[in-house]
C-alpha cells in the first residue's frame, strides 16, 4: 500500500471511531443525532466572534435571541463561567428603550461560594402565597419566583418534558403542564401546574366539552399538581386557539388527547365552558371547590376589557382568581401563523403593566399572585418585571436552550435537530433526559442568582422589593425616563405589600 492509502485508512478509522464515540455519549444531543458532521456546529460556533468582526453579523443581532442571550444560557446550564470580557458590546448611547438598573450607593453584600451565608440554590421564594387570598385548602408559597413555563407534550418530545420535570425537581420549581395533559413524562419528581386549554385535554368528554368528573380524577390521582391554570390564549398564537401538526401527532399523543393519529389537532379559539368574566369567575369558584387548588389564568393583552370586568368582580370579594399569567405577543413556545406572531398581542412590557394598572386602580392587587412570560428568561428583563409588579416569571424558549435546543426554528415541521421539540425517534435519542435536567436546573438557579444579586445591587433583599423609580429606559437622544414614568405606575405599584415578603 502507498503512503496515502495508509494516509487514508488512518483517517478513515479515526472518523469512525469520533462516529463510535459521539452515538455513544450523552452530552450533546447534536453529535449523537448528526455524528462527526455535527463537531462543525462547535468548531463554527468557538470560532464565531472572530467571524462574525469581519463577514457575518454581531453578537445582538440575531433574532428572537442573540448570540449573547443563548451564550448566555448555555454557560449557565452547563454551570461554567458565565463572565463577559472588554466591557459591553451593546449600543447604549444609540440605543431606544434599553434598560438601565441603577445600583445603590450602598449595596447589600453578596456571599460567594464558600463563605457563610451563601445559598447555593439561590433560593427565591414568591412574595406572595398562591390561594391565600381567597381562602383555598391548598394554598401553598411557591418556593421558587422562577418556574417553567406550560409547553405540551405534542409540542416538546417526551424527552424533553421529562427533562424539564426533572430539572423543575432539581431547581424545587414547578412546570408548566401545557395544554396537552399531564403524561408520563411528567411524572419525574417535578412539581406541575396543570393548563386547561379549549380543547379540555385530560378532562374532556366524547364531544370535546368540559368534564367535572374526569377533571375531579385528574386532579386526585395526581399528587405533583400545585395548581390549575385556564389558558385563554398565549403570546405565540393569541385569538385563535392551538395547532399541532398532524405531523407530530402520533399513536402516542392520539391516546392521551383523544384525537385521530396524524390529523391536525386544533385547540378552539374559545372556551365551551364560559363565555365572559362572570361566567369565567364561576368556572374558576367550580374547579377551586372541587380541587382545593388555586386557579389562576393565563392570557396574552390584546382587548382588556375581560380584565376591567374582573377587576371589578373581585372588588366585590366573593369570587376571584388566585393567579393572573400574562405572556406577551413575543412569546414563542408555539408555531403559528406569522402575521399573528408578528402582529396580535401586545408584547409584555406593554400588555403586563396595563393589566397591572387595572387591578392596582382597583386596590386588589396584593389578593392576586401575578406572573410574567415572554423572553423574561435573561436577568435584566425578569427584574424589570419584577419592579412592574410580577411575583414570579415563567421561561419557556430560555428552558428549550438550557437543554439543547439551539434556536434552529424548526419546531412546527417535527424536524427539530436536537430532540426539543420532535416526534422523531431518530432525533430524540440524542437528547438524555438525566444529563439535560442537570443544565434546566443550572439554568434555572442560575437566573435566580443572577436576579438576587442584581436585587442586592439595588439595595433590597427580594427582587420584589425593587420599584420602577430604580430602572431607567433610555432612548436614541442621549435622554432617560424613569420606569415608572414610561409605564405610567403611581408611586408604590409594582411592589407588594412589605409584610407579606417570607
């Protein structure tokens, strides 16, 4: 044989054995699913500041996360060296509506690993206790401000549920249910908060209607289940209710949700079980006395007049929902038409702080837990939310990224690269559950972290405590407005009463 054969055959084996070696580990769901071709991602990838200077885009550019946001949570959930060196490559001076956070003059210290005091969970309970207002048996505090949030088995593959459950366990979270059903997927540890979409899943009759009895077994024969949320529509498709793709709908998905194998599964755009606030208030007092849980909504903001007629319902103080779960229009846990994903629904800063200011006028405010989604997942967005008046934030593509997927857009056509969000056998084996919970857990304390050191920086214990008159927006003329100018709040909006902090 020639050298070069022997050149050859040398490479050949070598390529074979980084084959072997990639289907084999359990790290990165890219290799095993694409192996030895799928090391180009990483090479391009370590690689891509240096091209990016010269041909390419910067690290802000690309859209609905930048580089830096999911370098951002990649570091975090593989718990490595979240640090960025040379100072900032954002644009503030020319920049519209940034954020600034204004430290105090004197901060509250903060331990790091190894000295007293420091908590390595970054332990952040909600403010407020989810039912305590209105009184319901199970009312419980949550004990983490950070939760996962509702994206259905159909939507996500098995593996990828089961991951975030057990990631939800590790980080003492809960998850997100979606509209789909409680599976086996997530029965892993993980505490749950149960949706109730149009379509009923879980607890539906023959004819696709609401069924108290199945709802009642459900919700007993299921310990792990914290509360009850009732989806009146999200950021990714607001107003006309949900799709998964005939494609994604397996025997599988079929038997839990009662539908036909491979027929699109549309979700109603409107409940069956009430038609307005009142009769929603109702349905709320009928689930709440039948489970003990507490009920809460979730909704993106177009029209707020269903949250000016609960508002002034609750006044009255015989009913009430326990939970309001804003998502605002630049939520994407879901595929749906592009003009809806582009046009309908207020994105969250907008959507949240209008409906805030509906209940705040009122005076209820410190009756009701209210939570936040859409792209909240990055810490300078969730202490804004936090300062408009959020007890808690839920994260949901920020998850999807701490357990591998990278942004490829492919959720609708079940051809996900890396598991996330597939049907495909083929594609979910390289995503491990056990490996991945590890790095949704990392992730999630990490923003928890993050969001207390940056409480700390403005001089307060709990994020709650932060107000809109310590964050600043600034526009593109060298000019800044006060937070709470630019949102319109009155002084002491946004923060709970002191009293009911744990």
């Amino acid at each position: 044989m020639s050298v070069w054969l022997w050149i050859l055959l040398v490479i050949v084996v070598l390529l074979v054995l980084v084959a072997i070696y990639d289907v084999v580990q359990r790290k990165h769901a890219i290799l095993r699913n694409f192996p030895v071709i799928g090391h180009l991602r990483f090479i391009l990838e370590s690689v891509g500041p240096e091209l990016r200077q010269y041909i390419v885009t910067d690290n802000d550019s690309d859209k609905p996360f930048s580089r830096d946001q999911r370098r951002w949570v990649y570091t975090s959930a593989k718990h490595v060296n979240t640090y960025y060196g040379f100072g900032t490559d954002n644009d503030l001076e020319g920049s519209n509506h940034y954020l600034i956070i204004k430290q105090a003059p004197f901060p509250l210290d903060e331990p790091h690993a190894g000295q007293p005091g420091f908590d390595a969970n970054a332990s952040l309970p909600m403010a407020k206790v989810l039912g305590a207002a209105r009184g319901r048996r199970d009312a419980f505090r949550a004990p983490s401000a950070v939760n996962i949030s509702s994206m259905s088995f159909g939507s996500l593959s098995g593996r990828a549920v089961e991951a975030l459950n057990m990631g939800a366990a590790r980080a003492g979270c809960w998850q997100g249910t979606g509209e789909g059903g409680i599976t086996e997927y997530h029965r892993h540890g993980g505490d749950l908060v149960w949706q109730i979409g149009t379509g009923y899943f879980g607890c539906r009759d023959g004819d696709g209607n609401f069924d108290l009895a199945r709802f009642r077994d459900v919700v007993e024969s299921e310990p792990t289940v914290r509360a009850i949320e009732i989806k009146l529509s999200q950021g990714a498709k607001p107003g006309i209710g949900g799709l998964l793709p005939g494609a994604k709908v397996t025997p599988e998905i079929a038997q839990i949700r009662g539908i036909p194998v491979g027929v699109d599964c549309v979700s109603p755009a409107a409940h069956r079980a009430f038609h307005d606030a009142d009769s929603l208030l109702d349905f709320v007092e009928l689930l709440a006395e039948t489970s003990g849980k507490p009920i809460g909504i979730k909704s993106a903001v177009g029209d707020d007049t269903l949250f000016r007629d609960l508002a002034r319902l609750m006044e009255r103080g015989d009913r009430g929902v326990d939970y309001v779960n804003i998502d605002g229009g630049e939520g994407g846990t879901g595929a749906g038409p592009l003009v809806f994903t582009d046009h309908v629904a207020l994105p969250f800063k907008v959507g949240f702080s209008r409906v805030y200011r509906v209940f705040a006028e009122a005076g209820i405010t410190d009756k009701i837990v209210f939570i936040g989604a859409g792209k909240l997942g990055l810490p300078g967005q969730a202490l804004l939310a936090f300062a408009l008046g959020c007890d808690g934030v839920n994260v949901g593509r920020e998850a999807m990224l701490s357990i591998g997927c990278i942004q490829a857009q492919r959720c609708h056509s079940d051809r996900c690269p890396t598991g996330v969000a597939t049907q495909s056998k083929h594609r979910q084996r390289g995503l491990d559950p056990t490996d991945k919970s590890v790095r949704c857990a990392n992730y999630i304390v990490q923003l928890r972290r993050e969001v207390l050191r940056l409480s700390h920086a403005c001089g307060v214990e709990h994020p709650g405590l932060v107000t809109t008159e310590q964050l600043e927006i600034l526009d593109d003329h060298f000019g800044s407005r006060l937070a709470r100018d630019v949102f319109a709040y009155e002084p002491g909006w946004g923060r709970p009463t002191p009293d009911l902090f744990p």
